[in-house]
C-alpha cells in the first residue's frame, strides 16, 4: 500500500506556515509514502519542492488548487498558472478543459462551506465526465466528507484523501491509499483513472 497526502498548502502560496525544507520529515514521521502540494491557482507556485524532493529520496508530487464558480478544484497534471484559466469559471468547462489536456480535476470538500457560507453541495451530482472526488478531506466536518463519499458512490467515481493542511501538525491527517507505488505525476494520472484506491484518515493528538 502505498499512501499519498494529495492535498497540502504551504507558505510557497502564501496561506500556510508549512515551510518546503520541513515537508518531507513531517510527512515521513506521519507515515506518508509520497505527498501532492496543491497551492493555489498557480502550478508554478511549488517549483522549488522539485529539488527538495530530489535531495531527499522523498515523491513530492506537485498540483493546484483551483477556485471556480461553484466550488474548488484539485487539479493534477496539467501545469497550469494564473494565466492559463481566469479564476470563477464553471466548474463542469474546468473539468473538460483538464481532461481534453490529460489531467484530472478533482472537486475538493464539495460538501464544505467557506467564509461566504456557500459550497458546491449536491450540484456535485451534475458534474460530469469526473474521474474521482475528495471524500476524506482533512479539514472537512465527519458529516461533510460522509456526504462527498455517498455521491461518490452514486456517480461511481474514484475517492481521494487530502489533508488540506495548512500547518505541519495537519500532514496526514487524510490521505489517498494507492496499491501501487506512485512516484512521478504520469504515475499518478493512471493511478487516479483506474479508481482502485481508497481513503483513511489518522487521529492528530496536540501535545
């Protein structure tokens, strides 16, 4: 088994105090095989996790998290910046663009609220063409990733776990358990396709 924390932020995209040169020890001590840094909007944003991973033996795998209309999007595989997508467009024309370019979008939370008090919801179940959803998310409520992995189950998607951590104490918190070892970004494309993962979450004890 081989398991990926396939949704974390750091201070590279300027929304978290993860710092790059303490990733890998923090993701090894909670048991990680590999990791996905997803900051937000911009690809770019994480290139320097490109040598650390290097140094350290350690996969970093390297996406984005993208803000459309309805809802967040993970985005893997397709190297994507500011520039490539305006911010706020449908999430069902973000999801074909991904995947006429060979990635996979992956709705993130759908079943959370952010600060508006708005969230993707049940519009998740007239989203097509969707290869997996986020059903463990380490950030979202038991009820909220209960009712992502219900519709999941429902569109027959693939399920993928994140922690969406935003400091250290989070990495691992969820996670995307795959049979085969994953360790490139072509790896874990056909990892994601074939739907044959699942998800697990461990329990975060505060000193």
């Amino acid at each position: 088994m081989f398991k990926i924390d396939m949704h974390i932020h750091s201070v590279l995209g300027k929304d978290s105090i993860i710092k790059p040169n303490e990733l890998v020890s923090v993701a090894r001590e909670a048991g990680l095989d590999a990791v996905c840094v997803t900051e937000h909007h911009d690809y770019g944003l994480s290139q320097p996790f490109d040598e650390i991973s290097h140094q350290a033996g350690f996969p970093i795998l390297r996406g984005l998290e993208y803000k459309a209309k309805e809802g967040h999007l993970l985005i893997y595989g397709v190297k994507m910046g500011r520039g490539g997508m305006p911010s706020q467009m449908p999430m069902q024309y973000v999801i074909d663009w991904v995947n006429t370019r060979d990635g996979v979008a992956v709705p993130a939370h759908p079943y959370q609220r952010d600060m508006f008090n708005g969230c993707l919801g049940d519009r998740l179940t007239d989203l097509n063409n969707l290869w997996a959803i986020e059903t463990r998310n380490g950030s979202a409520s038991e009820l909220e990733n209960s009712q992502a992995n219900h519709v999941a189950d429902q569109l027959k998607t693939g399920k993928v776990g994140g922690s969406d951590a935003h400091g250290p104490s989070g990495i691992g918190k969820a996670y995307t358990v795959f049979p085969e070892p994953v360790t490139s970004m072509t790896e874990l494309i056909a990892a994601l396709k074939k739907q044959n993962y699942t998800t697990e979450s461990r329990l975060i004890l505060k000193n």
